[in-house]
C-alpha cells in the first residue's frame, strides 16, 4: 500500500447480515479536497465512520499517512454531533474539552473560526439554532491540526449566504498536505473549491475521479457528470 495519503484496500462492512460497504478500494493522496456522493443511505456517513475506526469490525485494510493500525485515528478529524455535551455547556466548555482531549487542537485556529462564523464562546449549546450547531461543528473539526478530516453533511441547516463563505473558506483553514472529505447532497455548491469526486452506489465505489479530468474530458460539469454516472451505471 502507498505510505501517503488516504488508502483503502477491499474494504467492507456489514451491519447483521446487512452489506452496507462492499469491497471498495481507492488511494486518496493528501492535500486534496474531496466530495463524497451518493443518494440516501447508500453509505456515506458509514465509510467515514469506519475510515475514522468509528465503526469496528469491518473488513480489509485502511492506512493514513503510511499509518494501518488503529493508530490512524489520532490522524482523523471527524465532525462530531456534539450529542455528548449537555445543553448548558457554553462553547467555551466545549472548546476546553477538545483542547484536553486532542493534543493538536489549535486555540487560536479555533478562535478564528468562531470569530469566522459569527459565534460567541459564551452561548451555551442549547441555544445554538441549527444552522449555528453546524457552524460550531465545523469549527470544532477544523480546528485540529490534522492529516485528515471528515465533515459528513456539515451544511444542511446553515443559511445560503453563510454557506458560499464557509464553502469558499473551506482550503483556507486546513494545512496544505492534509486531506478533506465531505459528504454533502448540494454539490453544485461546492464544484468550484473541490478537487474530486468520490462516488459511492450500491454500497460499492462507482468512481472516484479529478473534476479537472471530468470537465476537460467529458464536458460536463461535476454535476452533470455525477447525474449521468449515476443513472447509467
Ligand atoms: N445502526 C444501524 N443499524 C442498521 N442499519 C444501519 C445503521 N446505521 C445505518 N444503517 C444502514 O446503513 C446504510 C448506510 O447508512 P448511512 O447513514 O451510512 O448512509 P448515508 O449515505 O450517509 O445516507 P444519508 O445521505 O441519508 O445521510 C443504510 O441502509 C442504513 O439503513
């Protein structure tokens, strides 16, 4: 297996008797902006959470940065649901909580993101609207200074005109030899800032491909292209 980058090698997962990933392999270098596509339930949220060593037991080999043991985790930074934190913690909790458990987290990358999305580390949790949870989600995983991060969905509820500056932000706020996947049903969006696509159909990889080729060699947008792949194959 290459020693950079992202590297999955047959991997699959059963939930029961259920296939949910089935055999996907694919070498992802660093230093990429990745889209992770695919219609409901076909997968996604999964493979980030068995990348991420989230969900156990499945089968294959998975390596970052050269790492194949579950070593790879300290490498991941995937965007959590903040489920485990009371109503009452104000994002300042919340942030020291993170500074203690993850050696890389960077305060001050952490304070600008904050300041970034409009968000006041004396709110508590529970007051946070939907959209601004998400923009606090996406603060908290970029915040670390990492090799790889995840955000599954991070957009869904956040506002058009916080979401074209958070999208156009997006490479600002990671290191150059760090890799970022996101999963997202809002593609067009993202088209300008993304390096490729990963596509992902009847729980196997149906592509996984540079934008730059697709426009250049099929003419097509991202879009077009992923809508196309999609429905023929
Ligand atoms: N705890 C679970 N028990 C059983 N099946 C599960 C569980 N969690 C997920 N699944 C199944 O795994 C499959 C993949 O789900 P997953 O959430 O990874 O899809 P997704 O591509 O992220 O979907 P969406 O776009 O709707 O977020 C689905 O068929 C789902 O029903």
């Amino acid at each position: 297996m290459s020693a950079q980058g992202l590297n999955l090698q047959h991997v699959s997962y059963k939930k029961l008797t259920k296939t949910i990933l089935n055999d996907i392999t694919v070498e992802i270098p660093l230093g990429r902006l990745v889209v992770l596509l695919g219609e409901n339930g076909v997968g996604k949220t999964t493979l980030m959470r068995v990348i991420s060593d989230l969900n156990k037991g499945y089968q294959g080999e998975i390596s970052l940065a050269g790492i194949s043991d579950e070593r790879r985790k300290s490498l991941i930074s995937y965007s959590d649901d903040l489920t485990s934190f009371r109503s009452k913690a104000t994002l300042s909790d919340i942030i020291a909580f993170y500074q203690q458990g993850y050696p890389d987290f960077d305060l001050k990358r952490v304070n600008e993101l904050l300041n970034f999305m409009r968000l006041d580390p004396l709110q508590r949790l529970g007051s946070l609207s939907k959209g601004n949870r998400e923009k606090l989600i996406i603060a908290l995983t970029l915040a670390r200074r990492t090799k790889l991060y995840l955000l599954d969905e991070p957009l869904s509820g956040v506002d058009i005109f916080s979401r074209d500056k958070i999208i156009s932000s997006l490479v600002k706020w990671i290191d150059h030899d760090s890799l970022l996947i996101i999963s997202t049903h809002h593609l067009s969006e993202l088209e300008q800032v993304i390096d490729d696509v990963l596509i992902l159909k009847d729980q196997r990889l149906l592509e996984y491909r540079n934008v730059e080729d697709i426009r250049q060699n099929e003419g097509l947008s991202v879009e077009e292209y992923y809508r196309q792949t999609y429905l023929e194959n």
